[in-house]
C-alpha cells in the first residue's frame, strides 16, 4: 500500500516538531488530544445538564416548598426560592439540548471515535487533522453559546428541546423564544458543523487509511459502529441546518415557512401559509437517526468490551455488523412516529409503525448476541464490563417501551406522557451514557497512560446503576396514567396528587445518582495525575491500539504501522496457550490453534496448515 | 509475622475505640431525650450546609472503607497470599442479588403502581387500544424479565476464574436465524394489529343517517374554548383574521351555520354516541389529550385536525367503577405551549341523552347583540332562556371548577 507508505515517512520527518503548550494542549491537531478535548468538555456539560436536571426534580418533588437556596444560586429565576414555570421549562430545554448533543454526540462519538479510529485501525492521525480541530473549537463554541443563553435578560430556550414553532418562533409565546432561542440556533448550527466536519473525517479515515492487513471484515465492532453513526450523521445533520435557517428566516426576516393562522391575544400575526409540521418533520429527520447516532457508538464500545472481558469472540459477528447496517439504514425512514398525533396523516402513521417495528428486529439481534457472549465467558468484572453489561440491561429495559411508542395505536394515548421520558431516557440517556462510561473506564489507559481506581468505579456503577432504575422504572406508570411530561408541577390536577410519594422517590435517587459522579468526577481527575500507571495492554486485548507504546506518542506507533493478520475476536482460541492473540500476530505463530475457517479460503495457508497439523496432531485435520 | 500482630491488634483496639464512642454517644442520646424536650430540628433540616456537610461524611466514610481495604489488601500481600479481595465474585453476588432485589421491585411495580394507572378505556376504541396495550405488555415483559435473568444468571456462572477457559464460540448461523426470525414474526404480529386498529381508529366511514355530533375545539395559551353546533349541527367557519376582543374565536356571523353555535364552558357528551371534534389552535401547537378515552391529537394553528370516537361510560357510572366519589373526566394538554402548560384543563361530563339535550338547551350562542352589530346582523335576538334555567346550567360547571381546584 503505496499510500501508508508515504505517509510513514511523512511522519518520520515531523516527528521531533517542537511542540509549544499552545499547540500541544489547545490547538492540539492530534487525534489523541482532541479526544480528550470532547471527552473533558463533554464531562463538563454532562455535570452542568445533571445539575439542571436536579433542579427542575427538586420542583417536581416539592412543588409548594421554598428553597432560598435556589434563589441565591439562580437569583430572579427562583423569586422566593422557587423556579418560575418559564424557567423550568427553560431547565427542561438545556437539559435535554446538551445531554442529547453536546455530551451523547459530541461528547460520546467525539471523543471515541477520535481516540479510536486512528488507534484501532492502524493509522497516524484522521485524515485531516486541522479539520478535526476545527470540529472541537466549533463545538466549543456551540457550548459556550449555549451555555452564555442563562445570563441574559429573557432567559434560555424553553420550547423543549425539540422547539416546535410557534412556540419557539414567537417571542411572545414565551420569554425563552426571544434572544434565548436565537442564540439556540446559533449554537446548533456551530454544533452541526462540527459534527460534520468530525464525521467526514471519521469516514474517510476509516475507508482509506486503514493500516496493511485491515479489511472490513477485520475491523472491530467499535470501528463499524463509529463509522455508520458518522454515515448517518453526515446524511441526516444537514437537514436540520436546513430547518433551523429556515426557522431563523422566521423569526428574523418574517418569512412564514412554519407559521400561520396565529393570534396572540388579540393581536392577529401577519404570517400566513405555513406548517409548523413541516418543522417537525426536518426536525425529527435528524432527530430520529440521532438517537442512534447516540446509541450506535455505545453499542460498539459495550461490544467490544463485553467480548474482552469476558474472554470470548463477539458472538455473530456479521450478525452485529449487519444488524448495525440495518439499523443505520431503517433509522433513515422511522422518524414519523414521533408525529403520530400531531395530525399528519393517518395513513403515514401506519407507514411510519412498520418501519419502526421492524428496526426491533436488529436491535433484538444485537442484545440475544451480547447475551451468547456471555455464556460460558470467563467473565472479568472490571469497570468497563460492568458499565457495559449495565448498558445492556437498560438497553433492554429501553428498548422493549419502544415496542410499545413504536405501535401508533398505543402512542395515542402515550404520545406525550411520562412513559416516553422513562422509555428514551433509557434505551438512549442511560445506555448511551453507560456505553460512554464505559468505554472511559476501558479507554482510560489509553487516553492518559494511568489507569483508574477500580474500587471507587465499583461504588459509582454500583449507585448509579440501582439508582438510575428507581429514577425511570416508576415514571413508566406515571406515564400510564396518562401524566404529561413538560408540566411545571402535578398540584393542579386531582388525579396526579397520588403520584407526590414517587416524584420524591424520584427525585431523591436522582439526587444520589447525582452524588454517586462525584467518585467518578473525582476518580477520573485524580487518576489523571496520580493513577496507577498503567501496563502497555492492561486488558489483554488483541486490538491494534494496545500495540502503541504507553507514552502517546505524536503518529501512535514510534516504527512501521503494524500489520494485521486477523480478525480482533481471537480470545480463548483453543490450542492457543494465551486466552487472546492480537491481530498483529500472524497465523504462521500459531500454528496449533489456526482453523481452517481463519484463511477465507486462501488454499496455500490451508495446504500448509494440514502438513503442519499432519506431523503435530493428526486429529485436527479430519474436520 | 509480627505485622498482622500489629494490625491486628490496631484494628481491636480501633474497633474497641467506636465501639466505646458510639454506646456512649447512644447513652447521651438517650440522656439528652429523657432530660430536654426535643429540640426543633427544622431550620437544621432546612440548611444547606447541613447536607453538605452530611455528604462530606459520607465522603469521608467512603474514604476511610478504601483505605481499610487497600491495607486489607496490602496485608495479604505482604503475606504472600497472591488475591487479596475477590472483586469478580463480589461483583458477580451483587448482579445475582440485583436481580432478586430487581425482580422483585418488577412484581412491586406492577402490582402496587401498576394500579394507579388509568382506569379501562370509557370509549369504544380505547377497548381496543388496551387489548393491544394488554397484548404488548405481556410480551415485552416476559422478554424483560427472561433477558435478565439469563444475563445476570451467566454474569455469576460464568465470573472470572483463573483455571478456566472461555469457550470459543465466535458464531452459529441456527441460532442467529432463530432469533431475527421469531422476533421478527412476533412483530409482524404486532404491526397488523397495530395497523388494524390504528385504521379502524382513524378512517372512519360516514353514515349519512347517523352522522356524529360535531363539536369544536379552540387551543389558546391556556384555555380551551368549546363551540358546540346549534340547531343545524354545523359548526360554522371562523377565521383568525376575524379576532377582535368580543370574538375571541374569530367566527364568521356572516356563515348562517355559524348564528347558532353555542358557547359552552365543559365539555359535555351523550354517552354511546360517536362525536367528532374538530381541533384547531389559536396561537402555538397544543395537545388534546382526555387520557380516560384513549384520544390525543394535536392542535395545530393553520391546520384543523379531527378525532372522532364514541364514549361508552358515563361520569357517574366511572365513579361508581373506580369508587372514587370526585372521579371526572378531563381534558390537558399535553404538547409543552408555554408557562402555564402544566394547568390548561377542562372537565369533561359524559352523560346519559336526555341530560345532555337538556344541559344544551341551557347553552348561550356565540352571537351577541354586540357581534350582531359588528356584523351588521339584524337585533333580532332569539327568546333567551329563562333566568331559572339558566343559572341551574351554571351551576354544575361551578361545581366541577371546585372539584378542579381541589
């Protein structure tokens, strides 16, 4: 390959740059870096939403009550220390805005797919490492502006975070769509590209610069899954940059693409001849694939650890791959049930129900393939594992609501409710999360040549795990009773006062779940400095990134790209003395534990491989 | 040797020194209780600093396990005992007790919270809705608690053993078949029924002699304004352009179906008699959402929708089912629309025909004398009620607004 070739030496020459703290730490244009850039911003928003969310729970759970607390910490938002219902709905909006963007998207496939593509794959650096610094400084910027939307005036975005217009075109409406919801946009159209300007390069790194050795089918689960969240990410963002300038003509210029036939009191708006639906439907374009956009790379990375520790190949690995392929595809053409009862066509909705349900399929086939895995495993409980098995079990818990969402008929009287908070918060809020924390555990060496205290990991998977099934297994039953979510607080309806006793259950495990990162916060930042160092592969893992040298060094590999051999999921070969061979190991050192399977047909390693078995064990050869 | 000595005798004398200080912070406690009255601990309760200070303690306790551990391990190690603490069995027991615990807490759920839910369905197709509701339950949750008990059961089968090794099982085309196919065939299932239903709720075919009663409903932040038909069982054009504050709704007088619409401030249905709401919103999108009947549609300014079905049960014949005395029906709205979105509410009363003839008769038109003028429609109001009549129709709506309130 003429191309890795040029780029070895390429290398060569740059690799004693002298590097200034600016270049090295800030305008960093190496992958490994710019990972960690996601990863500690996407920590850092991850902290602000959890705080966020703790807030509007304390309403929820206490609705008459007053904290003074709260109005020194938010001043004019809390008068008297309770939250106004304007900010409330303006807590609910960031919350949700930064979990599903800044820390599930950018935060989780920034920081994995950066740190992993390069490593795994066999390669320097992304393809373009300037274009991938300018995908962590937009998104940087995304958040800051985001972020500056609670210091002014009228307060943040609070139409939710899908913001529908009206609500979120007309000032009016609520204090939030005035320079609140501006500054939304803003930040949403800087987020886009960055993540187009990352995912562009995920998918040319991974077509083209995969080292000697590593064909498709040679590449672990992580890697398809980062490369088809970055397919689908590349094909459904930009239709939401389309809705959002369209809804900035709106609210800026006049236009009246999603609005019409609106009065505000008495005041009679001049737009005419626009859908708000139309909205929606750019809206949920993205919005659906961006679940999976979110989940996808979680679901790689519980993959890939599940199947190293428990010592074990994936089991079905085309299966996982085709399934994956699948869902990238099917998740193109679901996203009108989120419009069920928004008055689009019936006739739609039915589409819409089958292609949703039929997305249950792969999924169903992903979670029976991690359940093989695991048997008869020898299953290591490390803190990956842990957060990864996690992740499955709410992946489960999850995905069986969405059975329920999914079918129009019953979304009717779901549509809205608490069970749709319970069911994503879930299948993708806690999964993805737990995929994410996991891989940080796992990756962890990797990032920062240390590894993290397992003990204190143990005690944080351990509360948040329990706690996060009390926070969202009863709001499945608010749900059925047909409680709306957004609601400022339950008082003014009869029928939701007997839900009091669980919102307070609610919000006090929300409260220790909370609690419970403050050993992960503290873990993760300590052990960056004082950690345990860690060994070059402390999981003994046959990936290529455990084949670079402890130290991180600028171009990953100190000589030559390694050459790969074999498929990543050579764990407890039988034959084999070592329960893993890494995929730099060549079949010709392990003769006693090749298959004849492992040549893909390759007759003169097969010829060779029965004259071996014939002088060393006959018995082989009779398959 | 001497170093577990040492230890030992460390961790006796560490355990006799908390054993000493709690019994005797207990016996002051006890002290405390029978000599002072008890002491106000509210604004202590209240404090921030009290919980900081709870969890700083907790911190501190988790700090202090930590290290008993690490010198725990550090001990067996210096005995040459290679493992120290068996974390993959520690960790394997808790899946196993999660699971228990876990399974458990399901049953709880279920049976505890399971019944607060929503009670049946009072409309004809909300019957169906929860036959599918039914169905799907009961498969989703035997596939929720199977999955889990086989993952947690192989997390502790199979946890970490140093003499063991996994088997190597990268695939198996049978089984891999088996289950896309069955998942695959139950949802099949699923999607029929699904579709059956959702077609049967939503394409409705029109019987020209026994055609639904039209009522309109208008979404504004946060009210929602009822119109029913008058006479003619029409519900006349409106137009938003036509808003001024005497025509809130912005109705067209110059429509003759529109003279005798009625002004109604509850929803009020004859039971057993399908009714097709027509939706539509003043201002932002809003959700109408009756939870009991299984019906939610949005409002969408610029674009009327309709939901048609048919209540089954009546108010009273609910509160004698759920034996909840103040039981009534509502309308939310469940699509966020602004500050007030958690109280935009109306009561809905479904009662037998006679009362319902009998509550519209009692029902004012839109059409004022004012709106006559500004239409230029002739002052020729129709025979008002009488007075008697007409406070007995404000009366129970008076009545449901306190049973709101409460």
């Amino acid at each position: 390959m003429s191309t890795i070739s040029t780029h070895d030496t390429h290398h060569d020459d740059h690799g004693h740059h002298h590097e200034t703290f600016l270049t090295k730490y800030v305008f960093s244009q190496d992958h490994k870096m710019i990972a960690k850039q996601f990863l500690i911003t996407g920590i850092i928003m991850a902290v602000i939403a959890m705080i966020l969310s703790i807030l509007f729970r304390i309403q929820l759970a206490w609705p008459d009550h007053n904290f003074p607390l709260l109005e020194q910490l938010l001043g004019k938002w809390a008068e008297g220390g309770r939250i106004r219902p304007d900010f409330y709905l303006a807590l609910v909006t960031i919350h949700g805005t930064i979990m599903v963007f800044f820390v599930l998207t950018a935060g989780l496939s920034g920081t994995f797919s950066n740190l992993l593509i390069p490593l795994q794959v066999g390669a320097r650096d992304m393809a373009s490492p300037f274009l991938n610094m300018l995908s962590y400084w937009f998104f940087f910027a995304a958040c800051v502006i985001m972020m500056s939307s609670f210091f002014i005036q009228t307060g943040p975005a609070a139409a939710g975070w899908t913001v529908y217009p009206p609500l979120s075109a007309v000032p009016k409406a609520i204090p939030g769509s005035g320079l609140g919801m501006t500054l939304w946009l803003i930040s949403m159209i800087l987020f886009v590209a960055s993540s187009l300007m990352g995912g562009i390069n995920y998918v040319s790194t991974i077509l083209n610069m995969r080292t000697k050795g590593m064909d498709f089918w040679k590449m672990p689960l992580t890697i398809w899954a980062f490369f088809l969240t970055a397919v689908l990410g590349i094909l459904s963002f930009p239709v939401l940059v389309a809705g959002v300038v369209l809804l900035i003509f709106d609210r800026s210029v006049g236009t009246s693409f999603y609005l019409s036939d609106m009065v505000f009191g008495t005041q009679i708006m001049p737009n005419e001849g626009g859908s708000p639906i139309l909205w929606q439907h750019l809206f949920w374009f993205l919005g659906h694939p961006e679940v999976y956009i979110v989940i996808m790379p979680a679901m790689g990375l519980s993959s890939e650890i599940i199947a190293v520790n428990s010592r074990k190949p994936i089991f079905g690995y085309h299966a996982m791959v085709y399934s994956l392929i699948g869902i990238t595809v099917l998740s193109l053409i679901v996203w009108g049930h989120h419009m069920f009862v928004t008055g689009m066509n019936p006739f739609l909705g039915g589409v819409f129900m089958i292609t949703t349900l039929i997305i249950a399929v792969p999924s169903a086939v992903k979670t029976f393939n991690w359940l093989a895995t695991l048997w008869k495993g020898n299953i290591r409980f490390t803190p990956g594992m842990l957060f990864a098995i996690g992740m499955v079990s709410f992946f489960i818990s999850g995905g069986l609501t969405g059975i329920w969402l999914g079918n129009a008929t019953l979304d009717i009287n779901l549509h809205d409710t608490y069970f749709v908070v319970a069911h994503f918060h879930l299948v993708m809020g806690s999964a993805a999360i737990f995929g994410m924390l996991a891989g940080v555990y796992h990756w962890f060496p990797k990032m920062f040549g240390r590894l993290m205290d397992s003990k204190l990991a143990y005690l944080h998977f351990w509360v948040t795990f329990v706690c996060t099934y009390l926070v969202f297994f009863p709001l499945h039953f608010l749900g059925l009773d047909g409680v709306p979510r957004r609601y400022y607080a339950f008082t003014e309806f009869e029928f939701m006062h007997k839900w009091m006793t669980v919102n307070k259950l609610v919000t006090w495990s929300a409260i220790v779940a909370g609690l419970a990162q403050v050993a992960f916060l503290f873990n993760f930042f300590y052990s960056i400095f004082r950690g345990k160092r860690a060994p070059q592969n402390p999981w003994e893992s046959n990936t290529l990134e455990w084949t670079t040298p402890v130290e991180r060094i600028h171009g990953n590999w100190p000589g030559e790209i390694p050459t790969v051999h074999r498929w990543p999921y050579d764990y407890s070969k039988p034959g084999s003395e070592s329960d893993f061979i890494p995929q730099t190991v060549p079949f010709s050192e392990t003769m006693s534990s090749n298959l004849f399977h492992d040549f893909e047909g390759n007759t003169e390693a097969e010829q060779i491989q029965r004259e071996w078995n014939a002088k060393n064990d006959p018995s082989k050869n009779n398959e | 040797m001497s170093l577990i000595k040492v230890i030992g005798n460390k961790a006796m004398a560490a355990l006799a020194v908390i054993f000493t200080l709690f019994s005797s912070t207990a016996v002051f406690a006890q002290e405390a209780a029978a000599i002072a009255k008890p002491v106000d601990m509210e604004p202590v309760y209240r404090s921030t600093i009290f919980y900081v200070l709870l969890f700083l303690l907790a911190c501190l306790f988790i700090a202090i396990v930590g290290k008993a551990l690490k010198v725990y391990e550090l001990t067996r190690e210096t005995q040459g005992k290679s493992e120290g603490i068996n974390w993959d069995l520690i960790n394997a027991v808790l899946f196993v007790i999660f699971l228990i615990v876990g399974l458990y807490g399901v049953y709880f759920e279920y049976t505890v919270h399971g019944k607060m839910i929503l009670p049946e369905a009072a409309s004809e197709h909300g019957k169906k809705i929860d036959q599918m509701f039914e169905i799907t339950l009961i498969l989703t949750t035997i596939v929720f608690i199977a999955t889990h008990i086989v993952m947690f059961v192989f997390t502790y089968i199979y946890r970490y053993n140093k003499a063991r090794k996994a088997y190597y099982y990268p695939h198996n085309n049978m089984i891999e078949r088996i289950w896309t196919i069955v998942p695959a065939l139950v949802l099949t299932v699923l999607v029929l029924m699904g579709f059956l239903t959702w077609r049967s709720i939503f394409h409705k075919v029109e019987d020209p002699n026994n055609k639904p009663l039209s009522v309109e409903v208008t979404s504004s932040q946060f009210q929602w304004d009822i119109r029913y038909p008058g006479k003619d069982g029409i519900v006349g054009k409106k137009n938003y352009k036509l808003v001024t504050s005497t025509n809130n709704l912005g109705i067209d007088f110059n429509d003759r179906d529109s003279q005798d619409d009625l002004v109604a401030d509850e929803i009020v249905l004859p039971v057993n008699k399908a009714v097709r709401f027509t939706l539509t919103s003043k201002d932002v999108i809003h959700s109408f959402y009756m939870p009991q009947f299984r019906v939610q549609l949005n409002t969408v300014p610029g674009m009327p929708t309709q939901f048609e079905f048919t209540p089954t049960i009546t108010t009273d014949e609910m509160k004698a089912k759920t034996g909840d005395p103040n039981f009534h029906y509502v309308l939310l709205c469940s699509k966020i629309c602004g500050t007030n979105h958690f109280n935009m509410q109306k009561v809905v009363r479904i009662v037998s025909e006679k009362e319902y003839e009998e509550w519209l008769t009692n029902q004012k038109p839109y059409l004022t004398d004012d709106l006559r003028k500004a239409f230029n429609l002739p002052v020729t109001a129709p025979a008002k009620p009488a007075d008697s009549t007409a406070t007995a129709s404000v009366k129970p709506s008076a009545e449901n607004q306190l049973a709101l309130k409460k």
